[in-house]
C-alpha cells in the first residue's frame, strides 16, 4: 500500500510588483489554518516517510507550521522543480522517490497540486483550497486513475 499526501501551501500575501511571487509570505490566515489542518492530519494518526516540498517562501512557512504543530519529526527534501510545476512534472519527482517510501507528501502549487490530486484519483477529486490536503491511498504504484481519495482536509471544514 503506497499513500501519498498532496498539501497545498497556506494563504499568502497578495501578489505585488515589488516583491517577486517566489518571495511571498503567509498571512495571519494562512499561518492559523495549516495549524487547523495540521491538528486534524495528527487526528488521522498518519505519517509520511518523506516530505517533499517547493523551495518556495510560502511553501517552506506551511511545512513549518505544519511540522511546529503536528511536533513530529520528519524527513524532509526541498525541490526547486516543485515551484509551480505541472502535475506531470510533480509526478515525475514522485516516481523518482516512490520506491524507496510508501508514505510521501508534497508541499506544492496550484494548479499543479490540485491537478495532480484529480489525475490521480479513481473518482476524482476536488481543487485544494490554500491549506487543503488530499490524501491518497495505492495498491501499489501512484499511476492516474488508481488512487483512492481517503481524506479531503480543508480548512474551513475544521
């Protein structure tokens, strides 16, 4: 059984002519609800083997509020190929880890994250909202359409 744990990174700072859109940071909202999420995720009892995530400002502050409050440690690997990439490409960077973990989470990007989520369920699955949480369970590979979609974790749900 192979899991894989798709969180998108939390609510930022608008987009702005004089910082660059790799640079933002998280707001009050943003830093408030990857705790809520965060506290769930630890409800479930769950845990990645490894934790994948975009070197962006944002997403580096989501896995930070996520690790400060779930308290647990982890393995951890920060990717410039995660910044705004396809699901395609994000799937690329999974296979390359997918034999070595049955546990992976990647802290992403829309639309890439949320598309990667819907490529990858066997029904289907809905766009991640700012500290949305997918997670999916495999028989065995993490190919399109296999995935079962066993927790949808949002904030405004919690």
């Amino acid at each position: 059984m192979k899991t894989l744990f798709l969180l998108r990174h939390s609510k930022t700072e608008p987009q702005s002519l004089i910082k660059s859109d790799f640079n933002r940071k998280l707001i009050e909202r943003g830093h408030l609800d990857i705790k809520k999420v965060a506290q769930k995720f630890n409800e479930l009892n769950m845990m990645p083997d490894l934790i994948l995530c975009s070197t962006a400002v944002r997403a580096r502050e989501t896995l930070t509020g996520f690790v400060e409050e779930t308290g647990k440690q982890y393995q951890i690997e920060f990717l410039d190929g995660l910044y705004h990439a396809s699901a395609s490409e994000i799937l690329d960077i999974i296979h390359s880890y997918q034999h070595a973990h049955d546990a992976i989470m990647v802290v992403g990007h829309n639309f890439g994250i949320s598309n990667l989520a819907n490529w990858l369920s066997l029904n289907g699955a809905e766009e991640l909202p700012t500290s949305g949480m997918h997670i999916l369970e495999f028989e065995t590979s993490l190919e399109p359409t296999t995935g079962k979609l066993i927790h949808f974790l949002k904030p405004k749900a919690i």
